[in-house]
C-alpha cells in the first residue's frame, strides 16, 4: 500500500509540471499581438469583449523570438539530468522532486511579470525552469528503486509516467480555454492557475508522506 501513495504523488507531479512546462507553447499564441488586431477592434468596438482584451498585454515578438523563447526551456532540461540524478542520490529522490516543483512553480509565476519586462528575461526564466524540471526523471527512478519491488516495477513506471499524457491532455484545454477567456484575465491567468495546483500539491506530498509510515 505504501508504494502505491509514492507511486501516486511521483504521478501527480509529472502532471502538474508537465501542464506548467506546455502552457507557455498555448499562451503564446494570445501573448503575441496579431496584426489583424486594429482591424478586429474597429469591427466589434461595441463590445465589452474588446475592452477585456485591450487590458491584457501583448507583444511584439517575431517568430524567431518566439522559437528562441519557447526552445530555451531545453537547453537547460538537456543539462540537468546528470546533475539531478547525482543530487536524488545524496540528498533523497523525494526531496529533489519536491523542490522540483516548488521552483518551477515560482517561476511560472514570474513569467507574465518577466515577458512584460522583456523577452531575454523571460529566455533566461525558461532556462532555470527547465534546470528544475530536467532532475524530475532521475529523482523518479531513484525512488522507483527504492519503492517497487522487481516484479511489479514496469507497471509502476508506467502508472506514475501516465501523469506526464495527462498533464498533456489538460494543459492542451484548459490553457487554450483560459488564454482565451478574456473576462477570467486571459492567458497571465493561465500560469497563476497552474502554480496553484504546484503549491497544493508540496503540502499533499506531506501527507501522502505521514500516509507512508502510518499505512502498515
């Protein structure tokens, strides 16, 4: 019964970082300002809708930008997962993957302030994200050798890998649903959303951890 809490958590925190590592790649496209923009505005200047969406801000960032700010998550995912596998096994696989998500978390949450300040400090944001989230996999196997028995391992990677499709699946409506959604805030509301869920799931690892020694 105890493998099976771990086995849950290590699922429910692929989801909600994966649903924070995709959001960006679907807010984007509300983030950038179309160029069609003046001429929508002129067409429905008497709904309340326009003026929803005049408040939230945009950017003028070219393709190029847009490739680099969205492709700069990897280059720091692509460093991490030496790094990560060396810090679970000294300092814990549950640890390394709490502050996994705790870090990604609070720079989720700086992203609508560093892409108004400007797209280098929103590049340099994906890079630390993606540095947190590259010791996710790594920190998993080292609990997965700790946790699961040999005749029972493949299932188990396969049930927590399965928060990984479904934090896709997630991300894939409810930040389409959210970015568009000019009267909820549209798509700087999409990121607050998702940290919410981050920082519930640190205190819920706490008690699925006080589950583990209680459970015989």
């Amino acid at each position: 019964m105890k493998r099976y809490i771990v086995i849950l958590m290590i699922g429910l925190a692929n989801c909600v970082l994966y649903c924070m590592r995709l959001n960006l790649n679907i807010a984007i496209t509300e983030m950038v300002r179309k160029e069609n923009t003046t001429e929508i505005t002129n067409y429905n200047s008497n709904s309340s809708e326009v003026d929803q969406r005049s408040s939230i801000p945009t950017f003028e960032w070219d393709e190029l930008r847009q490739q680099r700010i969205l492709g700069a998550f990897y280059y720091g995912y692509a460093v991490m997962p030496i790094p990560g596998g060396w810090l679970a096994r000294k300092k814990g696989g549950k640890r390394v993957m709490v502050f996994a998500v705790l870090w990604t978390s609070l720079l989720t949450a700086l992203i609508p302030w560093a892409a108004g300040v400007s797209s280098g400090l929103l590049i340099v944001l994906r890079i630390l994200d993606g540095l947190g989230q590259g010791s996710l996999l790594p920190a998993s196997y080292v609990i997965f050798g700790k946790w699961t028995v040999p005749d029972e391992r493949s299932s188990m990677i396969s049930i927590s890998f399965s928060g990984m499709t479904l934090g896709v699946i997630i991300s894939s409506y409810v930040s389409g649903w959210i970015s568009s959604a000019y009267e909820f805030g549209g798509w700087p509301m999409s990121f607050y959303i998702y940290i919410c869920f981050g920082l519930e799931l640190c205190p819920c690892s706490l008690i699925g951890a006080l589950l583990v020694f209680c459970v015989n």
